[in-house]
C-alpha cells in the first residue's frame, strides 16, 4: 500500500523513487547490521522483541504522514524508519529462522520457515485496498500497527520461555526445536 498511498498524497514519482531509494536503501542496509550486530551481543531474542516492536510502531509514522500530507521530510522519516526496523526485525528473524534448523537438513527446512513466514503477509495484502476504500489511511495504518502486536506478544512469550529454560541463543546448535 505504500506507492498508491504516497501518489494518493500528492508526492511525485521522482520524489518517491529518491527517497525511498536513497533513504530506504541506506536505512534497510542500517538497520540489518544493527539487527545482525545486537543478534551477536544479546542473543535472538531481545533484538527480535525489539524488531518486531519497532515494525509496528512505524505504521504509526505513516499515520503522521497522512495526517501531514505531501511533506517531504515525512516522508523520508516514514520511509527511514520503515526501511530500518524492516532490516532490523529481518536480521533478528533470519537469526531465529536459522536457529531452529537442523544442520542435517538446513536448507529444506530454512526454505519452509521462510516461506511460510510470507505467507499471510501475501494473503492479507489483497484486502489493504478495501481497508483503505472503507475507511481511510490512517485507520488502515493504525489497523497495520495493531496487526503487530501479536508478534510483539509471540516474541516476549519466546523471549520469556527461552530465558525460564535457561537456554540463551546457542549459535552452531543442531537443535531442530524451539529452545
């Protein structure tokens, strides 16, 4: 929903192709090392409640864009943050992914946990353009924003087994389960 909602606003292609390639592109690159180096210093888990709570809340940044309108500083801090916590939350979930892989059968297994990770992002997308002619962009966003919380709630309840089981992050575990 994000290129018809930026012509929606009144924002020129060339507008939103500088921005969101520039600024979107850097921060994307950004915010994979920053989610890649916490994975390394904290673990997986604190930086995937941190991702998974920075995705969400950046739908709200979107909220402020259509409420201000075609400004083009809003746009660059909706698409920086957007772009940065997508990277960071990424990084953090590619960990997790690869964590709960056996090593026997990484690749199959790798390919499954990251297509089904798609899936009902693919699924729900087809219904944001009725959200949005029923409503507005801005419930459409807030509505995006509370979609998040079930993940913000999933990682804290990972988070939280994860240290009652006294079983930090192992990297180059054979485990296939959730620790």
């Amino acid at each position: 929903m994000a290129n018809p909602f930026y012509l929606d606003l009144g924002f020129s292609k060339t507008d939103i192709a500088n921005i969101g390639k520039l600024y979107g592109f850097v921060m994307t690159l950004v915010g994979s090392f920053l989610g890649g180096l916490l994975v390394v210093r904290y673990g997986i888990f604190r930086p995937l409640f941190a991702g998974a709570v920075m995705v969400a809340l950046t739908n709200l940044l979107f909220v402020k864009l259509a409420l201000v309108g075609a400004d083009l500083t809003w746009l660059a801090v909706a698409i920086s943050g957007d772009n940065l916590s997508g990277g960071f939350a990424n990084a953090a979930f590619i960990a997790y992914l690869s964590s709960m892989t056996n090593r026997a059968y990484t690749a199959t297994q790798y390919a499954l946990f990251s297509s089904l990770m798609t899936l009902p992002g693919k699924f729900f997308s087809g219904f944001s353009g009725v959200i949005v002619d029923a409503s507005s962009y801005e419930v459409f966003f807030t509505y995006a924003a509370l979609m998040g919380l079930p993940a913000v709630l999933l990682s804290l309840l990972l988070w939280r087994h994860a240290t009652v089981a006294g079983q930090p992050f192992q990297p180059n575990s054979d485990k296939s389960t959730l620790p």
